[in-house]
C-alpha cells in the first residue's frame, strides 16, 4: 500500500517534536513554517517535509486532515476553485453514468454510445472522449473514494520548461543572490545589468546583438516578486526585521483582573523644555508609564530628563505602588513587562519585584506587540496633549514645518509634570475607551470594590526599594561608589567588631543610605553624606555621568601633560634628592676632615673620660682658660679654675 502523504499548502498546521507549526511560504521546493506560539520561522525541504511525514516525525491536524486530500491530490471540496468544483462534479456524473448503465464501463464501443446521450442530459457541449472517460472510471476504482469527487490531477499553471537556455538561468539566479539579495537599494535594472555584463565577458553578448535570449526586464521583475518575502526582508534589513515581517500579531493579551498584568514603557515627549533656573532650552523629557491591561488604567507615572534606566523605572513602580494611598489606581501586581531597553540584573528593580512577589515577564525584543496596549497609550497622549503644547517637536520633520520649537518652548519639567498628571486623571481616565468601550477610571473602581489590596505610605517603599551591596565599616564611614557616608552607629558596630556591613542605597536618592544591623536583621542604621552639597537630590544616573565627565577631565589632562609626565616628574624629584645627598656627603666631609660622620663620631665619644673634673672656685671672681685643640687625634679636658 502506498503510503499516505500530504502536500505543503500555505495555512497548514501541524506537529512536529511535540510543538505546533504552520506553514507560511512554499517556493522553488522550499517549505518555510512558522511556530505557532511566537512566530519564530523555520524553512524545510519539499522532500524532506514529506519523508518527514512518512516516518511519523510530522504529524498533521486532524481537522487540517478532513479539508486536504491525499498524496498531492486535489478532490476535496476545500481545495477546489469554482471551476475546478463544476469539472469534478462533472466528471463524476459521467463516471456514475457508465458504470451505472454499462456491464463493461471502460468499453470504448459502449462509452461512444453512451458519452452522447449524457451530454444531452447535462447540457454539455464540448462532451470528452471515450478514452478520456475511461481512464476517469479506473481512476475511480483504484482509487476506491466511495462517494467522493474524483481526485483533479491537472497541472499547475506556468512554465513546465525552461524560458531560457541553462547557462542564462544560472546567471539570473546568480543575479539575484549576488546583486538584488544585497543590504543596498537595488532593483530589477541592476539583476539585468549584471546578466548582460556577464554575458558580455563570456563572448555571447555585444552591443548590438545577443547569441542568447536575455530575460526582459519584467521578466525580472516577475521572478524578484516570486520570492520569499522573508529571505528578502532578511538580506536586506537583517534578521530581526525579517521575523517581524514573517510573523503575525499573535493572540491577544488577556488580563483576567485588574493589576493582574501591567506594561511598563518609556516615551521621549515630543516638547521642549526650559531650565526653570537659566531658563536655557534643556532637551525633551522621558516618560515612564506603568498601565493596568485589564481597565486600561495608568497606574505609575515618573517624568525627568534622564534616559531609560533601572533608575527611572524603579521611579515609576514606586509611583505605583504609594498611589492607592493618594486614592489613585495603583498597588501591587501580579506580573510585570518591563521595558527591553534596560539592563535590571542586580538592580533595587528587581530585589524589589522579588521581595513583594512580582513577575517579570521580559517582551520580545524590538517586538512592539507584547506592549501594544501602552504603546497605544503614548500615541493619545501625544496627540492630545503633548503636541497641543506650546515648544513641541512634532513627530517629524515634515510636521514640524517651520516651527521653531526651541524658540517656543516655555514649560518647565514640574509643569510638564503637572500637565500629564492631570491629563491622565481627569482626561483619560474620564473618557471611553475605543477598546474596552468603557472609562478607565469606572472600569477600575467597579473591579477592585471586592478587591483587598495592600497600601503602602512612600517611607516604608522607599525603605525596601534599595541596591543592596556590603561595604567595610571604617573609622565610622562607609565607601559606596566614590561616595562616604558616616554615622556614630557605626563606629559603634566597628568598635564591637562588626566591620562587614550591607548597604542599601537608593538610587534616586544617594544623599543617604541605611545600613542592615548584622544582629539585628529588623533594625535599620541612617548614614549620611559627608558631601552633603554634592549628594543632595543625587540620582545613581546623575553621579554615573558625574564620574564619566570627571574620567573624563582626568583623561583630557593626561593627554595634555602627557602618558608619562607623572613618572617623569617622580624620577626628577628622585634624581634631586640623589644629588641632594651627595652633596651633603661631601659637606659632612668637609668638615669632618674627610672622616665623615659615622666614623669620627664614636672615636670621640671613645676618648672621652667617663667623668669630668670640674674645679669649682668662687662665683664673685671668675676666670678660664680655654684649652687648645691640637691637629692630633688627641683632645685635652677643658679645666676650669
């Protein structure tokens, strides 16, 4: 018996190593499938799909089964065009007719007779010949369908031979790998060029005649748009954006309840700002948004001049979780994506997800889907208020025209602040959602009136929502990335032995940090600053750039003084204390008669008798004479009468 196969359609789902797949693109005998949960794409042989098949290693659906037909046949109703449907119904009518009517169905002497009177039935003018019916009825009985239409083995449409002599086909698809599958703009015009060019080199092409058929420039054109999208999306714009041309949306995002799942993302605001100091333009500001997928609420907020970090984000899930005690909509979630663009590993983000028992569920990288609800979000948001603000950007260039927004720009970052707050809280949240066809703000208070959550004040948050990292203690201060803090605690804790400490350092606030009791794992130690005027609003991102622009200035003065010059100058100074030294040598010479120090100073100590005479007279008439020193080795006792 042979065995049962089906051929490759597009749409086709199947199992293969216990995962659903689904074809997506059949060309030139290769099968390129999809994964059904994901997207992610995959290419296969023709013959390879089908041995596949054969050993089990593939399996179809069943309800794909019930609309395919075996072994590269066409009988099913599903697989059949309108005119492909009447031609088998046809068939079959004149198959039922002999062998119904005839004892011996295949006779061509019976058909001949018979094939007449069943187009008159059927209104057929152009009835098929004897033979041609005859090779329908033992199809039929080989094939033993019962009931069903015959099986359509008809060709597919197009060439069945080649349009153009070997070596030009070889050349076209050369021309296409080489040339059209390039990162560079090129098209149809260029494929051609090169076949001519090559040609040309090989003596079968020349100005004015071709000793071959070279393929029109449509022609080319007609190949080109046969190709996969995705192998060409891929040469040309790389991997990433080829998946995101091969795969689909995927299946919604469903929130069963709301701070169940929330999108965490961040904006760059088209508007510019002014320094409410110097009033200098600044930039434009970054907004964090955290929103509820299931009441579309937005539920933390956090807006500065800092790109997306760790830091800002944290800002913003603090926001989130304090705004139940403001009366806004907030608290702790279930799961969490964060935003790709930011690197969490070791950071108060993620100490701080695990200790309240937050998931975080990573989205896709450049996959805009898995944040399609926020995305949607900074759309509103920019149309509706922030392009309506007085120094906006625009989207582009095109819409900006001749604006100058620099020039207009008058917000300061708290008013921008203030003006999204209210926004979101009286705007928003007020307003019906094309999607849910319901108010955020109603939509959330109608969800959590049976919903007991957990509200927590901005201290005990801001306690909890640190970087952990252990420092020495030492003469009451502590050295935590370039900055010291003290506290009388820790001298305290240093003087009863306790020198190894953990810190916890908020990163939005680096003027002070607590310190973990080693005994007391409940009691929290207060350090602060020792530079106060530096560390005072200090953010981690702040002092990160802080000690770049100082690497920065210390590499810039190197340059300028030189790679060496600090070994220079100590090998100078070393040089000066050495002459130095010498000539002291020889001044000690001098005047030690060429003996120096260290040897003629325990040669007089030597000669010194242990006790000296003294002869004491009357103070009212005192007299001396000085002895003499002689050039000898010899000293005599002063004598004094």
């Amino acid at each position: 018996m042979k065995p049962r196969y089906y051929s490759p359609k597009v749409g086709l789902r199947f199992h293969m190593h216990g995962c659903e797949f689904e074809v997506t693109y059949i060309y030139a005998g290769i099968v390129r499938y999809a994964a059904a949960i994901g997207g992610k794409a995959f290419r296969i042989s023709h013959d390879r799909f089908i041995e596949m098949q054969e050993s089990e290693t593939l399996l179809i659906k069943n309800q794909d089964i019930e609309g395919i037909s075996e072994n590269g046949c066409s009988g099913k109703l599903s697989e059949l065009s309108e005119k492909e449907t009447r031609a088998a119904i046809r068939m079959r009518r004149y198959v039922d007719a002999a062998v119904t009517q005839l004892v011996y169905p295949t006779s061509k002497k019976h058909l001949t007779a018979l094939i007449p009177l069943i187009a008159f039935e059927l209104e057929d003018q152009q009835p098929p010949d004897p033979r041609t019916v005859a090779s329908w009825i033992k199809r039929y009985f080989l094939e033993g369908r019962g009931g069903a239409l015959l099986s359509l083995r008809h060709k597919q449409s197009g060439n069945r031979v080649l349009r153009f002599c070997p070596q030009v086909e070889i050349l076209l698809e050369e021309a296409i790998q080489q040339v059209y599958l390039q990162p560079e703009r090129r098209d149809s015009k260029d494929v051609q060029s090169y076949i001519v060019g090559k040609l040309s080199e090989l003596g079968l092409l020349s100005k004015h005649s071709s000793a071959v058929k070279v393929p029109s420039l449509r022609t080319l054109q007609r190949r080109i748009k046969a190709l996969d999208p995705y192998i060409v999306t891929l040469a040309k714009k790389g991997r990433i954006a080829a998946d995101r041309v091969a795969r689909a949306a995927g299946r919604a995002i469903i929130s069963p309840s709301p701070m169940f799942l929330v999108q965490i993302d961040t904006h760059y605001l088209d508007i510019q700002l002014r320094d409410p100091d110097s009033g200098e333009v600044i930039g434009r500001p970054y907004l964090v948004c955290i929103l509820d997928v299931y009441t579309r609420a937005v539920v933390g907020i956090y807006i500065s001049m800092f790109p997306p970090s760790a830091t800002t984000t944290l800002a913003a899930v603090k926001n989130m979780l304090t705004r139940l005690s403001m009366n806004l909509p907030g608290g702790v979630p279930v799961r969490i994506i964060p935003d790709n663009g930011v690197e969490f590993k070791n950071s108060a983000f993620i100490r701080l997800c695990a200790r309240l028992g937050i998931i975080v569920t990573p989205a896709e990288v450049r996959d805009p889907n898995d944040k399609a609800h926020i995305e949607s979000f900074f759309r509103t948001l920019t149309y509706f208020l922030v392009q309506k603000c007085s120094g906006t950007t625009f989207s582009n260039p095109s819409d900006r025209g001749e604006y100058d927004s620099r020039a207009r720009a008058v917000s300061v970052l708290e008013k921008m602040h203030e003006y999204c707050l209210e926004w979101i809280n009286e705007v928003y949240h007020n307003s019906i959602h094309s999607r849910t066809g319901r108010a955020p703000i109603l939509a959330w208070e109608d969800s959590v009136k049976e919903w007991p959550s957990p509200t927590f004040d901005i201290a005990e948050i801001d306690a909890i929502a640190r970087w952990p990292v252990q420092r020495n203690i030492h003469k009451g201060r502590l050295l935590v990335d370039g900055i010291e803090y003290f506290s009388h605690a820790l001298a305290t804790l240093e003087a009863m032995g306790e020198k190894r400490v953990i810190v916890l350092v908020d990163e939005l606030n680096l003027h002070e940090v607590y310190i973990e009791h080693p005994t007391l794992p409940s009691t929290l130690i207060l350090a602060e600053s020792t530079n106060p005027e530096y560390t005072i609003g200090l953010t981690q991102y702040e002092h990160q750039e802080a000690k770049k622009i100082k690497a920065a200035l210390t590499a810039s003065d190197q340059k300028r003084l030189g790679l060496y010059c600090d070994l220079l100058a100590r090998w100078t100074l070393f040089q000066k204390i050495q002459t130095d030294s010498e000539m002291a040598q020889r001044q000690i010479a001098r005047l030690t008669n060429g003996k120096g120090r260290a040897r003629s100073l325990p040669k007089i100590v030597h000669q010194l008798p242990d006790v000296l005479e003294l002869n004491v007279v009357p103070a009212d008439v005192p007299s001396f004479e000085p002895g003499a020193v002689s050039g000898s080795d010899d000293y005599e006792i002063m004598e004094i009468d």
